[in-house]
C-alpha cells in the first residue's frame, strides 16, 4: 500500500495532533508563530452509541484541521 501512496504525493504524508484547552487561540497561535493554516474548525462532533474498554460511552469532540508547509 505504500508504494500506492507514493504514487499520489511525492512527499510523506504526516499527521500531528495536540489536545489544547482553547482550540480557537491554539490555531491562531499557529498561524502567527509559525505560518500553518489556514486551519478548518469542526465545532461540535457527537456520538451517543459508542464502546469504551467493554462500556457504553459518549463522545462530545471540537477539532481543527490544518495545513503546514
């Protein structure tokens, strides 16, 4: 499957992921210090049906997708 993927970028693809307490001066710090962006926010993903270690649980996640170099 690798070679595949070397047919579609000529670089590696790379994901990089932090939990922060404030998504939205997170980004923005970003794009100041560094120069990322521009970032996609996805304000509210929900899900109600879900396992967690054999137990019912529940999701409620904020996240930003972004993009660097």
């Amino acid at each position: 499957m690798m070679k595949e993927l070397a047919t579609i970028t000529p670089q590696p693809i790379v994901r990089m992921c932090w939990v922060v307490d404030d998504m939205e001066s997170s980004a923005q710090q970003w794009v100041e210090t560094m120069g990322a962006g521009p970032f996609f926010l996805v304000p509210h993903f929900q899900l109600d049906e879900l396992t967690y270690r054999g137990r019912p649980a529940t999701l409620d996640q904020l996240s930003a997708v972004g993009q660097w170099g």
